[in-house]
C-alpha cells in the first residue's frame, strides 16, 4: 500500500515539460480530453492564460524514486468563463458579503464539459490513497493560495464518491446522453420511438438528402490542413454568432488531429464537394463526444443530421456504448437522448459560505430531480421499451 506521507508533490504550469508517457499512463487513458496531447495543446497553442482566465496548476504526486503516481488538471481561474457549471449566485453571494470569489481553484478540462477521470492514479498502486492524497494537496493549495474554494467539474462515480467523502458538496447537473442498447443499425433505434417520433426523425434526415447534401465521416488523420482552416473558420462563426468567445486556435484543432489521430471524428457535410458544415466529436475507449459545430449557411435539420444522427449512427457502427454530443438543450431528448445526472463536487473556504453553498446545493438538486422526471415524458421511445437514463 502507498504511504501518502513518503510521496512528493510537485506543481507544475507547463504540461510540455512531463513526458508525455508518464502523465498518460495514468488513469483516464483512454479519455481524449484527459491525454496530455490534448491538455498539452491547450496551453501551447493560446487556448489559456490571462485571455481566457484559465491558469494552469497541475498537481503531481511522486514516489520517493521519482515515478508519477498520480496527478489533477488544475487551473487558476479568474472567471467562470468554459466552465459549464454556472455560479454566477454564489460570486454574488462573495461579493456582497465584501468577498472576492475569484480566483479560485478548479479541477476539469477547459472548455470541455464531458464526465471523466479527474483524480488521475497510477494503475498499479493503491488508488484510493492516492484519491485521498490528491485531494488534499488540492485543498491545500486552495488555502495556500487564498483562494475562495476548489471547484472539481463533471468527475465520474467513483470520484465523486471520493470528494464528498472528503468533504466536498455535491453539485447536481443535467445533460442529455445517448446509449446503445445493442442497437443492430440506426433503423433499429428509432424502431424504438413512437410512430409519430419516428417519423420525424425519417423526415428531418430525408430532408438533408433532397437539399442536395452529403456527409463524410473523416478521422483526424485523414483532414488535410486546408479543411482544418475551413473547419476553423466554422467554429469561429459559430460563436461569433452567439456572442461568444472562440478560445480553441486553428494550431490547436491542427496539432490535436496529428496527435489523437481516429481519437478525433468529423462529420463532414458537402454541397457539390464544397464543405458547408461540420461537427467534431471526440472518442473515448467506448465513448463519442460531441464538442463543435459550424456552417456556412443555415440547411433545413443540419445541424440535427451532423451534430446527432451521424453519431448515433457511427456509435452503432463502432459498438461505442455511449454519445455524450454536449451540455444542455432540451430539444435533443426527442431525438434519443435522454436526462442524465452530471455532478461537480465544491470545498468553500469560507466556514460561513460553505454552509450556504451546501444549502443551496441540497434545494437546486431537489428541483433538478424533479426536472429531469419530468423531461423524461419527453422521450421518443415507446413506453412498453425501457432505456438507460442516468
């Protein structure tokens, strides 16, 4: 067993200067969002800093001789900006009682709100002592640093079963993921739904076709530079549209392809071979995430065909287990996916405005239960068929 007391711990800002093979021989390996490719490019390629508030602090943990047991992705943060977790309230709880809540300390991939590892061990030792150690470093750093709380974003079961036992609050969530229920192709699922759900699916995907629109499922290794620039460009619309901020740099879509290679999935659309759209997802070890979407124009059921229908159908393809293509809209539970739990677990500073936090915590996931209930009425499938939710 690992004694806690003998491991060294390290902080460290540059993610480049760990070789790559010890951070990924951590857990969360077959998690893209959790390689050090992906972490990597992130900070050389001007996705982080002072222009986005996001500020790595990656704590490490080594045995006495050297070998990285265990490790988190770590970020100061001066704003709440990618975060998906929303706590707008509680600046304003810090600010009126004369606080600052910013910075603070968060643990999660930025920009990225997919569940997964966040409490990295090494595979041959002792996992749950070095869940213990890594928190508490963490929360230690929390103090150290003055900062108002530790923030640890979309972490799965069994690392959130080890924060609250830590200490920290639980934080529910809601997002809408699909499943694969050993579906034999795409006609097969939507067997499943209701005639007239059904139906809308079939015309919405018909409705593609007779716009004279094709799609292409291309790899990471198999996009030239040049559709990365087109690709890019797409991105940046998309927020520009939305009046947001589009962190993620045409070096770091570029750099990511080369690195994750067939871990990285587009969904090419084209009009006579010329690119329109295209919705990037991510895959784990039997996982699809959908992160971006962009287009030139808008197309009648588009955005549903490339950014949902091809990734159900390419999960089904590939025998992935599940599709997680986002955080919130409603509208994707017609179309196969269903309310699913997310979590986030939160240690406060403040004795005071802990209490408060865990307060409010406690009456937001009442009303989320009962929300996600009755968004399950909304589901396309038949009553007599029952599907996984979360």
């Amino acid at each position: 067993m690992d004694n806690p007391g003998l491991l060294e711990c390290r902080i460290i800002d540059d993610l480049s200067a760990l070789p790559s093979h010890q951070w990924d021989a951590l857990g969360g390996r077959d998690e893209p969002f959790l390689s050090h490719a992906f972490l990597c490019a992130l900070e050389r390629h001007d996705c982080l800093g002072s222009r986005f508030g996001w500020y790595p602090r990656h704590v490490t943990l080594r045995k006495p001789g050297g070998e990285l047991v265990g490790a988190l992705p770590l970020y100061i943060k001066t704003n709440n900006y990618g975060e998906f977790v929303f706590d707008w309230a509680w600046e304003q709880a810090w600010r009126q009682s004369g606080l600052h809540y910013y910075p603070k300390l968060v643990c999660a991939v930025p920009y990225t709100p997919a569940t997964g590892t966040r409490l990295l061990t090494h595979p041959d030792h002792d996992r749950k002592a070095l869940q213990q150690a890594l928190i508490q470093q963490a929360i230690e750093l929390t103090h150290a640093g003055e900062l108002s709380g530790l923030h640890v974003l979309f972490p799965g079961d069994e690392d959130m079963q080890a924060l609250q036992g830590r200490g920290l609050i639980p934080r529910m969530g809601c997002q809408y993921h699909w499943h694969n229920e050993n579906y034999r192709d795409f006609d097969d699922f939507i067997d499943r739904f209701s005639a007239k759900k059904r139906k809308n699916v079939r015309r919405e995907r018909r409705r593609v076709r007779e716009q004279g629109l094709d799609i292409r499922v291309l790899h990471g290794d198999e996009v030239s530079q040049d559709l990365w620039a087109v690709f890019h460009h797409f991105y940046v619309s998309t927020f520009e549209r939305k009046m947001g901020i589009p962190t993620l740099t045409l070096g770091f879509f570029q750099e990511t392809a080369r690195t994750l290679g067939r871990r990285v999935v587009m969904f090419l659309a084209e009009e006579d071979d010329t690119p329109v759209a295209a919705a990037l997802c991510y895959r784990g070890g039997d996982t699809l995430y959908g992160r971006y979407w962009g287009c030139i124009r808008d197309y009648d059921a588009l955005h549903f065909e490339t950014c949902y229908y091809q990734g159900i159908d390419y999960c089904i393809q590939q025998g992935l287990t599940r599709f997680e293509p986002g955080a919130q809209g409603e509208h994707k539970i017609s179309r196969g996916f269903l309310p699913t739990r997310t979590w986030s677990g939160h240690w406060i500073t403040h004795p005071g405005l802990r209490s408060a936090v865990a307060e409010f915590c406690r009456r937001e996931q009442a009303a989320m239960e009962a929300q996600c209930k009755q968004l399950m009425q909304l589901s396309p499938f038949r009553v007599e068929d029952g599907h996984h939710s979360g």
